[in-house]
C-alpha cells in the first residue's frame, strides 16, 4: 500500500502549475493571458453565476479551488479515512477528468494558434496535466476499495 500511497500523491503533483497559475490571475497575474482578457468578464460572458464571478473578483479562482479540492480528497481516501465509503463516488465520478485532459491537451496541441486567441498554448497544456493528474489520483485512491465498499 505505501506505493500505491506515493503514485496518488505523485499525481496530484500534476496540478499544482495550474492551481498556481490559477490562484495568481485571481490575484491580478497576468501571465499567459493576451492583452485586455478578464478572467472574470470571460465568466460573466458565458453566464457563470454570480458568485463565480464575484469570487474571481475578490481573487478567489473556483477552479483551483475545484482542483485543490480533488487533490485533498484522492489523498484522503488513500490514507484510509473512517469516512471513505462517501467519498468513493466523487471519486470515481473524478476519474472522468482524465479523458477531459487528454483531449484537453489533443486540442491544444492540434488548436488553431490564432493569434487573438485570450490564453497562451502553454495555459491549456498546464490545465489539462492537471485535469489527467486529478483525475489519476483519485481513480488510484479509489481503486484499493472497490471490492470492499462495491464502488
């Protein structure tokens, strides 16, 4: 179980660019966007809610929030908590982030380049690493239970 325990918490590591990336344009970062490109107005603009948008104003990013959140359970569950037959089905359900990220990433590299495109390539690349490491992470702390608890 103590690799199983190491591969979970390598994979998480995949996210962490992206969290950072994610967390610094909430705090006014700038980096990787194109001149004038508001995180928060791109919300707005495809009618996140409210909150969401207020959130990225106040320099809260709910996608690294989400992120984050993915990392600490798939540790979780991977340290065996009291709690784990809860978990099993977010967890599972996570695991539809790995096709995401791959095809993520398939775009990505085959994408257009426009040049007025709002995100540099290097910004989906980074969110779909994350996107395959959440999602590994936890279909590989969920994995050990899947006999016990029929998940």
């Amino acid at each position: 179980m103590t690799r199983h325990r190491h591969l979970v918490a390598l994979a998480p590591g995949l996210a962490l660019p992206y969290i950072a990336l994610k967390a610094y344009w909430a705090a006014g970062g700038r980096a990787g966007m194109a001149d004038g490109f508001d995180m928060a107005d791109e919300f707005r603009r495809n009618g996140a809610p409210a909150a969401l948008v207020w959130l990225e104003r106040h320099g809260i990013d709910f996608t690294s929030v989400l992120a984050l959140t993915g990392v600490a359970l798939a540790l979780l569950l991977a340290h065996r908590p009291p709690a784990r037959r809860l978990l099993l089905a977010p967890a599972w359900a996570g695991t539809l982030l790995i096709p995401y990220g791959l095809l993520t990433g398939l775009v990505g590299a085959l994408g257009s380049g426009a040049a007025d495109a709002p995100l540099t390539g290097w910004v989906g690349q980074a969110g779909a690493a994350a996107f395959v490491g959440i999602g590994t992470a936890l279909g590989l702390s969920a994995w050990p239970h899947r006999r016990r608890h029929g998940g």
